[in-house]
C-alpha cells in the first residue's frame, strides 16, 4: 500500500490487480478495440477481445493447463488414498469387531487409534495440499491471474 499524492488524506492506493479495475456491470461499459497484452496471446496491435473470449484463451492456455495437470495429479491420489483409509476403518469397525476392541494401552484399543488416525491423517493432507500449492502451483497461478487481470482490463478501454 501506499498514499497517493495530490489526494485527499484518506486516499489510499492498494497494490493490486483486481483493486484498480472496477467489476462488470457496474456503471462500466465493456469496449472492444483496445489492445490487450500479456503473456496469453495479446500482442500489441491486435483488437482485445470481450472477457468471455480472454478467459476461454486462458483456459486453452499451455499454462492454465500445466497448473491443472499438477492439481490433477495431486488430488485425485490423495483423494482415493483418503477415501480407501477410511472405507478400511469403517469395514473393519463394523466386520471385525474383535480386532478393533483389542487393547492396545490400558483403555485403549485398536479402534481408538485408528479413529484418531484418521484425523491426524486429515491434518497430514491438509498440510500436504498446502505445501504442494505453495510449491507447484501458486506461483504460475499467479502470473496467470495477472496476465488475465491485464487482458481484460485492455478489454474494458
């Protein structure tokens, strides 16, 4: 953040993308004609195209594509290992009985760690999630935002 000279006191500028350029259907009207640019495809020169046509070229994108792949293949792993570990608690709570009342530390038993196995495995995903986004994801995410944030703004001139 930082102030704005020339402003009144309370004017304050936030450094970002979404911040400066108003929503749609808000008193603005949408032109066609300005020259869009970003890493997209917009070249200057060229007619920018409506929003619709920038977020569909995005979602075409070798970029856009990339950090889909890479939630893909994060996701849907964890997601079916997830689901199997707790299908195996559930069956083996309700046709294994016996094995699940073993004890294992005083009034502690089978079923019990297991349960609590299952929370901290919901927590161990969690942390992973976030680490994987942080680390393959929100970077290239992020320059995408931008690039789509500069496209249609161009698009609104």
């Amino acid at each position: 953040m930082e102030k704005q000279e020339g402003r009144e006191p309370a004017a304050v500028r936030i450094d970002d993308p979404w911040y400066d350029t108003p929503a749609a259907g808000r008193g603005e009207h949408d032109t066609v004609g300005a020259p869009a640019t970003g890493a997209l495809g917009g070249l200057p020169g060229q007619r920018a195209h409506s929003a619709a046509e920038i977020y569909l070229e995005v979602q075409r994108s070798p970029a856009f594509q990339e950090v889909r792949r890479r939630y893909r293949r994060f996701v849907f792993p964890a997601s079916a290992a997830f689901i199997l570990w707790y299908l195996a608690y559930v069956v083996a709570a309700t046709t294994a009985p016996g094995l699940m009342a073993r004890p294992v530390v005083g009034a502690v038993n089978v079923a019990m760690l297991a349960g609590l196995g299952q929370f901290a495995t919901t927590f161990l995903l969690t942390w992973a999630y976030a680490r994987h986004a942080r680390l393959r994801r929100d970077r290239a995410a992020l320059e995408l935002r931008w690039d789509t944030q500069e496209m249609t703004r161009g698009a609104r001139r």
